[in-house]
C-alpha cells in the first residue's frame, strides 16, 4: 500500500480527484507493496489501481488509459524498511554472505 503525500498541479492524479492521504492498494487485481509496484504499473498505456479514500475508507477501482512513459503526478510516503524474499538465488548479496564478515554486511 502507498500512502499519498503530494499530488501534482495538472495531472492525471489530480483529474481522477486524488488527495493527499488516500493510498493506493492495488494494480490490475495485484497488491501494491511498494514504490517498485508504482513504477512497474504506470508504465502501461492502460491499467486499473484501487485506491482508498483517506476520509471515507472506501476502496474505488479506477481505469486508467494514458500515453506511454506518462506520469500520474504522485508522490509517497517514504518506506525506509528493509525487505527481504524469500527466493534464496545463488547470486544474491543479501542471503548469500559467507559467515564470518563483519556484522554491519548481514541483514
């Protein structure tokens, strides 16, 4: 889930009545977790977003049709966390840290 903490003048945002607080909860049917999830999605030409209104709680599932590499205007709440998967590839710095190195390198 992102939460809202800027919307853009003249937007695409701003035109689908976006404000600050609401949160946007999914994309095509699929969870949004992250930043990451934003960037993936708003590169379609056309998609769906679920956002919930920060007065109301209500959830509403928007259609959203614009030009390609065209932004929403959205800015988020920064999520400083760190995440880990739970892939466990062979070329990952992350899981794959032989033991033994100083400790500031582990997660």
């Amino acid at each position: 889930m992102l939460k809202i903490t800027k919307v853009k003048r003249n937007s695409i945002a701003k035109a689908l009545g976006l404000e600050v607080g609401d949160e946007i909860i999914a994309f095509d049917g699929y969870a949004c977790e992250d930043e990451l999830d934003y960037l993936y999605y708003v590169e379609a030409e056309e998609f769906t977003m679920t956002v919930r209104d920060h007065r109301s709680g209500e959830e509403a599932t928007v259609e959203i049709e614009k030009d390609e590499g065209e932004d929403l205007g959205l800015e988020f709440e920064k999520n400083t966390s760190i995440k880990t998967c739970h892939n466990r590839c062979v070329f990952c710095f992350v899981d794959q840290m032989p033991k033994g190195m100083r400790e500031s390198l582990y997660i």
